[in-house]
C-alpha cells in the first residue's frame, strides 16, 4: 500500500469525529456488500443478455471486437497500481455513466426482444443497482475526504446524430460490451472497497 | 409492452436505432486495424426474408490493414460455420455467400451472420429476419365488466407463428362517427388480449379489429361490431351463505346478494349455481335459477359436507337483448347436511355399509310400523331407542373395522352444523 493509501484511513480518522468513524465504517462496509451483491447480479444479467441475442453470444470462445464505448473503458490494465482514492474515484465515474449507457441497452433490446420481460427487467435494475452503489461509493469518498476536487465532468450527452445507421448485429455486440463492463467495473468497485473493510485484506 | 415495427421492411431499408446509441456508436471511430476491431462490412445489413427464401451476401473487407484480403475468411451462422461450397470469392476484397431455401430465424432478434476472418476473429456481422407475414387475427371476443370497461381477446392467425416479432393493435371506434383509437393495456388476460379501461359510449355500437404487423407486413381482422351493454359481465354475487333446512337431512338453503356493482339494474338478472360433494369434482349445477337470490337445494345426501357456488347473469340490462356474460363464479361456501339420527351408545355413527339397507326409507317405515304398533297392540315398551340399540349391537362387529379406518364415513359428530362462512 502507498503511503498515500496507508494515510486515507489515517486522515480519515484525523478529519472525522470519533462518534462518526463507527458510521463511516458501517457504510464502507454496507458499500462493499452492495458491490459484491451487485458483482453477482451482473453476471445473471450477462447470461440473461447472451441468451436472447442467439449464437454465437454465450458461445464458448465467442470474443468480437471490443469496441470502445463512448465515456467508458474498462478497468486499465494498470488499476490496480494507483491508489486506493484514485481507484475508488475511478470506479465512482464509471458507475456515473453506467446508467444512461445500461439504458441504451434496454431500449436497444426493447426493440430486438420484446418479448424479453425479464432482460428488460435486468437491464433497468442494472442501471438503478448503477446508480445505487456509484451514490453510495460517492458517500464514502466525501466523507474520506477523498472525492475528487470540483464536480466530476458529465457523461457525454446526445450529440448530434451520426450519419451512419448501426446494424443490429453491432448493437447486440454493443450491448454485450456495456453488460461487461457493469460487471467488470462492479468487481472493481468490490474489490477497491475491499482494501477498506476493517479487516479487509491491506 | 411490446414496441412493434412498422409495415412492411424492404430488405435493405434500415431504421436509424435511438439517438443516444447512435452517439455512442459515432465515437467509436474509425475501425483500427490489428486490434480486432471490425474491419469489414456485410451487405446487406439486417435483411428481412420470407421463409424458403434465398440470399446474396457479401463481406467486403476495408484496406485497413494494408494488403487485407478475403481469401481465407469464412461465414458463420448463429455460431455454425456454414459450408466452404456456399462461399465465393468475388474479388479481392470480397467474400461472397449464397443461402437458399431459408428456415424461419431461430430467435426474434435475428439470426447472426457473421464474417470471420482465417484466424476466427470476427470482422462482421449482420442480422437475418426470415419468417412469415402475419395472418389475419380472427375470433375476436369482447366483454364489459360492470359497463365500465371492455376486455377483448382475439386469436392470431396461423396460431401466431410467423418467427419474427409480430405485434398486435387492437383498434376501436365508434360505428358511425369518432376516429380511430387504439387500445393501449395488452395481456391483461393472456397473451392476445387488451383491456380499455375507461370512457366508453353506451347505447351505440363501436367496430372493433385487430391489426397484426411484423417486418414482412401487415393483416387486419374481421370488424367485430358490439355495443358494450350487449356484452356485460359482473363480479360474483358476493355474500354466499348455506344453511341447513331445519333437520331436514337432505336439503341446504343457499342465499347470496345481488352483485353491488350492478344492483339497480339486475331486473333480469339469471343466476346459477353449482355444487359439489367435498371429495367429488363433479359439480351440479342448478340452471334455472331466475331472478332470485336464494335457493333450496334438495335430493342431497344426508352428513355429507358441499361445496357450492354462485354466478350471476346480468342479462337484459338497460333493456338488452342479447344473452349476456356470466360472471365468475363466487368463492365456494361449504356446509354440511344433517346426518341421519345417531346409534345409541357404544356404537359411533356410521352410514350404511354396501348391502346393508339404507337408514332413510327403513327408518320411515319402522316409525310408521311402531306407530300403528302403539295404537293397535300393546308395546309401549317399542321405541325408536329400542332399533337404535339394536343397531348398536348389530354393528358391533363393525366397530374395530371402522377405527381402523379411522375417520368414519360421516366424517363427523352428531352435533348439527351452522350454515358455512
């Protein structure tokens, strides 16, 4: 752990009163079960998603380009060699935009299988699950005293339209991308917290 | 509920998808190369195709990277590659693909074509509809509850089969005037229904149909025209109570109120009911019950628990000719008929075995018998008390057989029952 890391606890202490530090704990905790509860919702909601799209979706060995989506990547290779608040910030910004990208999916998938309730159902959850732990986490940040300095830039917003038409077979792909990137994004979160759990692994 | 496509698609027209998928899809970027990314184009994209159809594709590999080819790039469909012989390379650059005789897509959302380049990465892709237009829906029924709302259901042609998404709009008008309105709650009471709840005339017809579209196109039901008065149901008549008849082992008395929701206006109202013996599920019913809201039923068996049951007609309301729509039935009320009398002591009750006579018609006579005993002979001493021990002492050696069958016939006590909640 960086010295840096090894002082956000200590600050933490230093800047919050001690009848607090008991709430603080009991959030960062009630923030990592959320995460983890999640981390198993998004992986129901990946079958639940490949299932109605046919095969080769949830084929064994099925990898179509990743593509880049807009406003979001996945977890960098190097995440876990920043800091703890770094990271934490990182997983707070992308479950910020996870929501509205969650809610293309569904209207997307609205379309292609209507007569999927329960993918519907899944994919609007994720989306306020999304939004639930990115609150949740922003929470404990502030009270860290590690949120990011000024309001964190929007999500990108509609912009005008492109000139070309997307084909279905690309939106299913787009929709598999968002689907794992919620849930590589949640473990993610699941695991940063983890470092805070009192008890938690260092 | 189901957002249905438009009429008919032509194979290489496409729908712009929602605006904030289409930005994320705008910053993508070009495809790069060497990074798996896509690298080709299928044409045509998300063709739609009547079954037993053929189809041209093409997959069209970009110059990026330099040198790109088609040779060695395969077809799959829905994850099965297709055969070396149905591919032809058209130049270059392009990889050619010839299906005939097309299946229906396996799933609504399309069947996934996919251009995969010599090492499997998928360098496109594009989605099949093959399926059928719809049929007309047909067989169109609608019901009233209360005169407040109107349920329809219809059937789908060709049982609805198509293998593309085919969504159905119930439409509704007044017959002689009005514009066209669509109903808008579908499923309410299965997979082909709608339900209006609300502002609908009375005393004037409505033309009511079906429209079924899907990409391959669009069918209208017949027009089904209804006034709402001529096609009202009601709840269950609530309150169902049963009781016995006195002693009378043989009859229940069955009441029940008028369902409120339409009480002013049940002049005519016919009602049903319907019972059954606990253990049975054969149901009687009893049809001739008119405007009244209480019957006797008769010709039961005595100790035997019932089950029964009310529903209402509301036929000729407002002066409608028209049969009317039975309700459901209410919820079952049970009692019980009275047993016949008991044995004297040591012997529990029983009804009759197989063989032995039957307690009713024996008892009757008997009693008439000890009757003109007592006026023309000298036995005091004879009494219903003296058969009944007798009984008692005939059916003695029932009695282990009868414990060891546990519950006796009757099932019950000699104590009379009140009428069942």
């Amino acid at each position: 752990m960086s010295q840096r890391e090894g002082n956000l606890e200590d600050d933490a202490q230093a800047d919050t009163p001690i009848s607090l530090l008991p709430h603080l704990e009991a959030k960062i905790r009630q923030t990592h079960s959320l995460a983890h509860l999640l981390s198993k919702y998004a992986e129901q909601l990946l079958e639940e998603y490949v299932q109605h799209q046919g095969d080769p979706f949830g084929l064994p060995g099925f990898s179509p380009p990743r593509l880049p989506v807009a406003g979001l990547s996945a977890p960098a290779a190097g995440h876990t060699g920043l800091s703890l608040p770094e990271r934490l910030r990182l997983d707070a910004a992308a479950l910020e935009a996870l929501p509205a990208l969650l809610d293309v999916v569904r209207r997307r998938q609205a379309e292609l299988n209507p007569r999927a309730p329960r993918l519907l159902r899944c994919l609007e959850d994720a989306a306020l699950q999304a939004r639930a732990l990115g609150a949740a986490l922003d929470t404990v940040l502030a009270a860290l005293g590690a949120a990011a300095p000024g309001p964190r830039p929007p999500p990108p917003a509609a912009a005008a339209a492109a000139n070309s038409a997307a084909g279905v077979f690309s939106a299913k792909v787009l929709g598999l991308h968002v689907c794992s990137l919620y849930g590589e994004w949640v473990s993610r979160t699941e695991g940063d917290l983890g470092q805070l759990v009192p008890g938690g692994p260092a | 509920m189901p957002a249905g496509r438009p009429g008919p698609v032509a194979p290489s027209a496409r729908r712009l998808p929602p605006l904030p998928l289409v930005l994320l899809l705008c910053v993508l970027g070009a495809p790069r190369g060497g990074s798996g990314a896509h690298t080709a184009v299928i044409s045509p994209q998300d063709p739609t195709l009547l079954i037993g159809s053929s189809l041209q594709a093409t997959c069209s590999v970009h110059g990026d990277p330099p040198g790109a080819t088609a040779e060695g790039l395969y077809w799959t469909l829905n994850g099965r590659r297709l055969p070396p012989e149905l591919s032809h390379l058209l130049n270059t650059s392009t990889l050619a693909l010839a299906l005939a005789n097309l299946n229906g897509s396996r799933q609504q959302s399309g069947d996934n074509l996919v251009c995969h380049a010599r090492d499997g990465s998928i360098l496109a892709g594009s989605c099949l509809y093959v399926g059928l237009p719809p049929e007309k829906p047909f067989n169109i029924s609608c019901w009233s509850r209360n005169m407040k709302d109107l349920t329809c259901r219809w059937t789908p042609g060709a049982h609805g089969e198509t293998f593309l998404h085919t969504n159905y709009s119930l439409k509704y008008k007044l017959r002689w005037y009005g514009q066209d309105n669509t109903c808008e709650e579908y499923h309410t009471v299965g997979p082909h229904s709608c339900h209006i709840p609300k502002d609908l005339a009375l005393f004037t017809p409505y033309e009511i149909w079906v429209e079924a579209t899907n990409r391959l196109g669009s069918a209208r039901s017949d027009v089904l025209t209804l006034d709402v008065l001529d096609v009202v149901t009601t709840d269950p008549p609530p309150d169902v109570h049963v009781s016995r008849v006195g002693g009378l082992e043989d009859q229940l008395s069955v009441r029940w109120v008028s369902p409120p929701a339409l009480k002013d206006f049940l002049f005519q109202a016919k009602y049903q009911i319907r019972y059954r013996v606990e253990d049975s599920v054969d149901w009687k019913v009893v049809d001739d019950v008119s405007n009244q809201t209480s019957c006797r039923l008769a010709g039961l068996k005595p100790g035997t628990v019932y089950f029964v049951q009310v529903r209402c007609n509301p036929f000729g309301i407002y002066g409608s000719k028209k049969a009317g729509i039975w309700s459901e039935w209410s919820h079952p009320t049970a009692a019980s008929t009275p047993r016949s009398e008991r044995p004297g002591p040591g012997g529990g009750a029983c009804e009759p075995r197989g063989g032995e006579p039957s307690s009713g018609p024996v008892r009757r006579e008997l009693k008439q018998f000890l009757g003109w005993l007592k006026k023309h002979a000298y036995c005091s001493n004879l009494s219903f008390r003296l058969y009944d021990q007798w009984r008692a002492w005939m059916q003695k050696s029932h009695k282990t057989r009868n414990q060891d069958e546990g519950i006796l016939p009757s099932g019950r006590r000699g104590a009379a029952r009140g009428p069942a909640r």
